[in-house]
C-alpha cells in the first residue's frame, strides 16, 4: 500500500466509548441488555409488592444501578447496530485513481489514490460513489475503481 492515511484523533471519551463497544460482542450486548432490563422490571416489581422499609433502601440502590446498566448496554448496542448498518467501507482496486470534487469525469482532480487504500462509502450516484478518507478528505470515485467489502 503506498498511501499512508493518518486517522482523525477522536476526542478520548469518543474513542473510550467505540472501545468499549467493539470490546463485546454484538450478540453478547444483545443478551446484557436483555438481562439488565429482566432485573429492572423484577425489581421494580419486587420492591412493589415488599413492604419493609429496609428493603426498600436497598432495592432503590439496585433498581438505580441496574437502570444505569441497562441503559449504558442499550446505548451501546444501538451504537453497534446502527453502525453495522450504516457504515460501508471499500478498497480502491486499481493502481493509481484520481479523486474528484464532483461525480463526472471533467470535475476537478482533488487527490490521487493508490490500490489497496480502505475507504468509508458515504453516497452514489448512477456510476460514481462518494468516498470518506480517514482523514476526512471527501471525493468521488467511479464504482468499478473500488470494491465495497
């Protein structure tokens, strides 16, 4: 690969979070929040139906805490899921492409690409497909030059 693409930073609580949410597997994030929101709603119904007042102290510190935990799992499930069906990524195929501002042969060159380069998908246009950099430069490319993986 001869082009080297450096990453945008992301803010460090941002990449804590997409750490984090790549650190579990979406099935498993699927079964904890399943499980957190089972233990809310015994809870809740739980502390219903018991009428002892130190119980009920000790039930509101567990239904607070796994409310958080379901909501934290939630949050990163639904993250998961909307980028597994979101986000599309390509390689460039060819040797050498030169990336347009606009989707048609006479647009501007606004930089060139080498094979093997990934790419974030972002649009198309009949034969042209807007691409993403990981370094934020957008263009467009046609679609035979690139294959989507």
């Amino acid at each position: 690969m001869v082009d080297r693409i450096p990453e945008i930073p992301r803010v460090f609580f941002a990449a804590w979070i997409y750490d984090f949410a790549n650190l579990i597997s979406l099935p498993m994030l699927g079964v904890l929040t399943g499980v957190m929101y089972v233990a809310l709603v015994t809870l809740l119904v739980y502390r219903i139906l018991r009428r002892s007042k130190a119980f009920r102290r000790g039930n509101l510190t567990a239904i607070i805490i796994s409310g958080v935990l379901l909501v934290v799992f939630a949050s990163l499930l639904a993250l998961r899921i909307y980028e597994n069906e979101n986000k599309l990524e390509a390689i460039v195929l060819i040797p050498k492409v030169d990336i347009r501002n606009e989707p048609n042969n006479t647009a501007t060159e606004m930089f060139t690409l080498h094979e093997g380069v990934k790419v974030e998908v972002k649009d198309q246009q009949g034969r042209w497909v807007k691409i993403r950099l990981a370094d934020g430069k957008v263009g467009w490319v046609k679609n035979e030059k690139i294959e989507i993986i």
